[in-house]
C-alpha cells in the first residue's frame, strides 16, 4: 500500500493524476444501498460537478464494470492508493498491467537512443507500480527495462 484514502476527493485526485502517482484506487468492499457488496472493487472514475461528486465508477474482482450514482453507496470500506503489482483485485490488475506494459513498450520504443532522465524517471515509475516481472518476459525490451527489471526488487525502502 502506497497511502490510506481519506474521502472521495482523495480517490477522485488519484485518479486524475493516475500517470503522475502510479498504482490505482482499490477498497476491501464497497456495499450499495441495495444490500449488494462487492469484494476488492478497485474505483476507477469519480464524477464530478463542480465540488458536487455525483457518481463513482467501479471494477469488481469478477470483472464487472459498474458506475453507480453516489446516492446509491452505502458504504466503502478501507479504501487505499496501492501499486498495480499489490492489487488483490485479479481481474483488473491484470487489464492494467497490460496496458502499462504496451505503454511502456511503445514509450522505449519512440525513445529509442535516447536515455533523457525524464524518460528514465518514468520508466522506473511505472516498474516500480507493475513489477519487475511483469516485463521480465518481454523480448527485445529496451536496455532501460532490462536495467530497471534487474535493480528494482533489492530497493528496500
């Protein structure tokens, strides 16, 4: 876990600043006034008027997309900032992961020979959120990643 999330203007500032902050939103339930409860749903958009929040969007561990009105939620337990790679959530871990990984790829591959800090700074963020074996795999990955895979893991702090 990354931090602990106070309030939907927390989740809704992760959210909007997913590429800066990495990782992604994940609550251990989130039960609606209706009674249904879901396990590990990971919000993916907050809707907002202005300062009024009027609906939350969310991925449910089997997969299910749902967008519910802010009326309808009864309760979000323990909502926190974790990294991709610390998801409990499978389903969109993996959606997520993949597409980190093609953007990864396609950012080394319009980077080619050029190692900017920048660029590198970014690299390292977005490996450091997906894991380092989520790239370990990838053929002909740019020398950056292969780096990157290979330091990453023995950070301890």
């Amino acid at each position: 876990m990354i931090t602990s999330i106070n309030g939907l203007q927390d989740i809704h500032t992760v959210i909007r600043n997913e590429r800066k902050v990495g990782g992604a939103v994940e609550a251990e339930r989130i039960r609606l006034c209706s009674g249904e409860e879901y396990a590990y749903p990971v919000i993916t958009s907050v809707d907002t008027d202005g300062k009024t929040i009027y609906s939350i969007g969310f991925f449910t561990n089997d997969g299910t997309r749902i967008i519910a009105n802010i009326s309808e939620v009864a309760q979000i337990s323990q909502p926190s900032h974790k990294w991709l790679k610390d998801l409990v959530n499978t389903n969109y871990k993996s959606f997520k992961i993949g597409q980190k990984v093609n953007y990864l790829l396609r950012l080394c591959e319009l980077n080619e020979g050029s190692a900017t800090s920048i660029f590198r700074a970014e690299v390292e963020r977005i490996v450091e959120d997906i894991g380092a074996d989520s790239i370990a795999h990838v053929k002909n990955a740019h020398p950056i990643l292969q780096h990157s895979a290979k330091i990453l893991p023995m950070r301890i702090a």
